[in-house]
C-alpha cells in the first residue's frame, strides 16, 4: 500500500485527498489536493473566479511523536457579497485559523479542565495558540438561540482583575444556572448592551430578573421600563439583604463599643470581642459563643436586640405566602424604625425603598445563589489560566465552560 494511501485513510481530510507527503525539520508535511474546484467565501456565497492564489500550512494532530502539518493551495475570492477580497473557506479548517478544525477542538476540550501551560506543553502549541483556538471553538459552537425563550434570568458582577475590572454575567434560572451572555463592565451600559443583543421581541418577553442592590443595573432596567420594553418583576437576591443586615450588626457592635469605652465601662472590651457570635449562623454557633449570646440577652443589652432583628429578617425569605411576607416585613420594618439603633434606622429606610423587590424575590423564590456558585467556577477558570491577557479570553472560556457548548472530540466523529 502506498504512503499517501494510507495517510488518506488515516487522516480523512474532508474535500480533500493526500498527494504527497514529506519529511522535514518542524515534522511531517502532507500535501493535499482539493475535490472540488468551486470556491466557497466564508460568507456563503460561491464561485469559481480566484482573485489570486497561495500555498498555506495548517498545524494537524500529532502523527505518532512528529508534527503533522497540511499543506495545500488556497485561493482568495473577489466576493460580491461581502464587496471585498476574502480568503476561501477549507472545510478542515475554520476560517482565518492555522490549526485544523480536529486540533481546535482538541485544544478546547482539554482547556476546559486543564491548565493552558499543561495543554501547551502537551500539544506542543503555544499560550496565544490556545487562546484563539477556545475563541474559534466558541464562535463557531455558540449561536443565537441560546438567547431564545428566556423568561427568569439572573445578573451579576465579577472581578476578574485587580483595579476594579470586573465582568458582568447574565444566567437562565430555568437552565440551571447556564451563562447565556458575558461582557465587560458592571455599569448600566453593559447590561443595556445585552437588552439591545436581546431585542424587543425577547427582552418582552422576560418574566424575572433577580439581581443584587447595584445601582447600575438598576438603572438599565429602570430605563427599559421607562421605554416599555420591560415587564419583568425585579427580585433582589437575599443574600445581599442578610449581608446589609450583618453590616448593620458590626456597626451596631462598634457603637456600642464606643459608646461603653467613653462612658469608662468596663465591659468595652468584651463587647469587643462578641463580632462572630452576632454575624455568624445561629445552627454554626460554638458553645462559647451562644454563652455570650446568653449574656447580651441576660443584660438586655442593644446588642442582642440588634441580633434579633437581624434573624427575623431572615424569615421573610421562610414565608411563601406573600401576603404574610408582606405583613411580616412591613412589621420588621416598624420594629427597626423604633428600635432607636442608627444602623438599623438606615437599613430600614434602605429595605423601604425596595420593599417590592424583596417580596418579588420572597414570591417567585428566586436568588442569585446559581450565580453566586457560577462567580466561584468563573474565579477558578481565571486563576487555571494564570489571568487571561483580555477579557475577551476570559469570556470566551465562561463560555466554553459555562454556556453548554458541546465540543466533539476528533475520535467521536
């Protein structure tokens, strides 16, 4: 059996076959031959005028311990179409790529659970190599359905570099938390960019939108409405709430700390030292703490009311009923107005003005716990990949790894 034989039914080149092959110092160089003499722009549209011609390389999988590379004639296209000269498309490779399709699909699927030096240093590529393989992976793999019959999402921010540089990413709840769209920035101007790439028709037909307190995104669906191009009840996710409600309880805490060490009590210090028994979980508490809890509540000290006020807060989120989360927040609401303790005076006038996104959340039960959890894998991807020269990069490996993107291995085709 011949060489080129052998490589052809070896290698299955789709619309081309082996016509020769040679051994060189950067590895084995298989010279290929098209089918078909039809050009086909990559914008679809096909002919069979070459505006000129050239030989072109393409990185292959290995062959054995060598580096295999193809090798074959590519002709650029004067497209009336595009209205400009464009590179033919070659069915092995995706276009503009130096890789084969078989080695980008590769490259992506180990990137998703390994390192880029180890893909590196396993392929044989470079880091600049595997960035562009995972963007072409992903151009080609994520459309525009996915943005389609969306009616409960979830948006957050993450930081993915030091000086404040974050991403913004939005998850369909009904699809287990699925990243369905990621862009830099967590200002109004990003989440308005992902309402324009929506569209009027699907941006209607949202139903929820669970988000923190940010006052960007706020604002771009403040503006939507405004516009009436949104419907959607907006829910605030209550791990924010609670987390206001801690910081209130440290506040309190220093407060009182200040206000004992003016008067020359001595119980300053100790008071001090109670933080993690008022913000930590009652069912985590430690014996030691729950003592000091038994005696904040034995000196009826502010600090224990404050502690109080701070787990029926909780409750809310325990009511399904909305008409008894909303007597029962209305009423904590009071009881904070009243309780003459300045954090949870300010909190009670912030929990006020978005009282109908609580009970929003309460009622449809939505959080951004999906989100949360997704921030952590994002965080971990950031850190496998020692940081990501762009964000582009990074968004493009959330994507991969995050936005259901099925990558098929050479050896199952």
């Amino acid at each position: 059996m011949r060489v080129a034989t052998a490589l052809n039914k070896i290698l299955s080149i789709p619309g081309a076959w082996v016509s020769g092959i040679a051994f060189t110092p950067a590895g084995v160089v298989v010279s290929l031959r098209r089918r078909r003499k039809l050009l086909r722009c990559p914008c679809g549209r096909s002919t069979r005028a070459a505006y000129d011609r050239a030989v072109r390389r393409w990185r292959h999988l290995d062959l054995a311990a060598c580096r295999l590379y193809l090798e074959a004639e590519i002709r650029r296209v004067d497209c009336r179409g595009c209205g400009r000269v464009r590179t033919e498309e070659v069915p092995w490779a995706r276009p503009g790529a130096r890789h084969t399709r078989d080695l980008d699909d590769l490259i992506a699927y180990m990137a998703r659970s390994m390192d880029k030096t180890t893909v590196t240093r396993l392929l044989r590529v470079s880091w600049e190599a595997v960035a562009n393989s995972v963007g072409r992976v992903v151009a080609d793999g994520i459309d525009d359905a996915r943005l389609n019959d969306l009616y409960r999402i979830g948006v957050d921010e993450v930081s993915y570099r030091k000086g404040h540089r974050y991403l913004t990413v939005v998850a369909d709840h009904d699809r287990d938390g699925a990243v369905v769209w990621a862009g830099e920035g967590r200002d109004s101007d990003t989440l308005k960019r992902f309402f324009v790439l929506l569209g009027e028709e699907r941006l209607g037909q949202l139903e929820a939108i669970s988000a923190d307190m940010g006052a960007g995104y706020a604002k771009a669906i403040e503006e939507a409405r405004a516009e009436g191009l949104l419907t959607a009840e907006v829910c605030l996710d209550p791990f924010h709430i609670i987390k206001l409600a801690n910081e209130a309880i440290d506040k309190t805490r220093r407060w009182a700390w200040n206000l004992a060490r003016t008067a020359g009590e001595e119980g300053a210090a100790w008071v001090k030292g109670t933080r993690w028994a008022l913000v930590k979980d009652p069912g985590e508490l430690t014996a030691s703490q729950r003592l000091i809890l038994r005696e904040l509540r034995s000196s009826r000290s502010v600090l224990y009311r404050a502690w109080e006020m701070k787990e029926t807060l909780r409750d809310v989120y325990r009511l399904r009923e909305f008409g008894a989360a909303h007597q029962f927040l209305d009423r904590w609401l009071a009881r904070a107005c009243r309780s003459r303790i300045p954090a949870f005076l300010k909190l009670s006038r912030t929990l006020r003005k978005h009282r109908n996104n609580i009970l929003n959340a309460v009622e449809l039960g939505l959080s951004n716990s999906k989100l949360e959890g997704l921030n952590s894998k994002i965080r971990l991807i950031n850190h496998r990949g020692y940081g990501h020269h762009s964000a582009a990069a990074l968004i493009a490996m959330i994507y991969l790894c995050c936005g259901g993107i099925t990558v098929r291995l050479p050896t199952e085709r």
